[in-house]
C-alpha cells in the first residue's frame, strides 16, 4: 500500500513582516514484503542455463524470524541429480516495507513578484530499519534481487553461509535541503 498524505496543509502566519506560508507534504509506503524462492544448484542441467528450485523437505516457518534466520534453513535440500526441485515459486516473503518520507517547505513573499521558498525533505523520515536492496546501489543480480539469500549452495551442502539470513538494508534517514528563488 502507497498513499499520499492528503493535500499540503498552508497555515499563514499572522503578524508578521514578511508575508510567509508554510506546507507540509507526505507519503507513506507500507508492505507486508516481496515473494522470493529458494533456489538450488543445478548439477544434472535440468534447467540448462537456469537456476532451479530446492525440494521442500519440512515447514520452513520460523517462531521468531530475524536477521540471522528469515526461514527454517534444514526445510531444503537439494534435487536429485537431473530432477526439478518441488518447492513452489516465490512462496516465501522478503521483510515488509514501513516508509515515511516528508517534506516542509516555507514560502516567503517579499513583494507581489519576489520570493523565495525553503524546503527541508526527509526520507525514511522514522529511521525504521528497512531490510532490502538498496536502490541506490548498482544491481548485480539485476531485477528480483532479494534482501534474503534463497539460495541453497553453490557446491554442495552447507557452502552458503548466508542462506536464511537478511543480508542487505535501503539507507538510512536521508535529509536534504532547498531553496529557490521567484520573480
């Protein structure tokens, strides 16, 4: 779910020299997270080219997911030597998304034609974690990247020491400054 905050709320200041508004604007994005598999190696190239699917071995649920152990790891093997994995596609669930990005801007007025406006605009305005790819950097694995490592092992049985865990976060709180000048 994505939603703006309703229109920007003005509030004219009485008294005051200078002829000024302020305006507060804002948007949140809330998700409950993206789907990802679990994939596994292809030793038999049942896939050719492709990645394949781990079989499903047990229930991967987790009491208490967390940033060591996002799914039950011992719940996947994988597929016989030339078989598919039976596992479904993009069963599994990426951590959600709580964003609050907003911005406040001051208008000032110094005659019918000038002005000048000042804006303060943050983005994960809470500093809430949010586990995922990070836009900003380059994608290696390109589109569909996950913020958990679904993949089984690259070589055999335990060589994937990040399998199950949450290995990347978006930035930060960003701030950023501006201002503009109207005649």
């Amino acid at each position: 779910m994505t939603s703006p905050h309703p229109p920007a709320l003005g509030l004219p200041v009485p008294d005051s020299p200078v002829t000024w508004m302020i305006a507060i604007r804002g948007w949140t994005t809330a998700h409950r997270g993206f789907p990802f598999s679990v994939t596994a190696p292809d030793p038999g190239f049942a896939q050719a080219s492709f990645g394949q699917r781990a079989n499903l071995i047990g229930s991967p649920s987790v009491s208490n997911k967390g940033v060591s152990q996002w799914f039950n790891t011992s719940a996947f093997a994988g597929p016989a030597f030339g078989t598919y994995g039976n596992s479904a596609r993009n069963f599994l669930t990426q951590p959600g998304i709580n964003n609050w990005d907003v911005g406040l801007a001051k208008t000032f007025k110094f005659t019918e034609r000038v002005g000048f406006q000042f804006r303060v605009e943050t983005f994960n305005t809470f500093n809430h974690t949010q586990y995922g790819i990070d836009p900003t950097a380059q994608a290696s694995g390109g589109p569909g990247q996950s913020a958990v490592d679904g993949s089984l092992a690259h070589f055999g049985p335990g060589t994937n020491n990040n399998f199950g865990k949450i290995t990347s976060a978006r930035p930060g709180r960003i701030i950023q400054f501006g201002g503009k000048v109207t005649f």
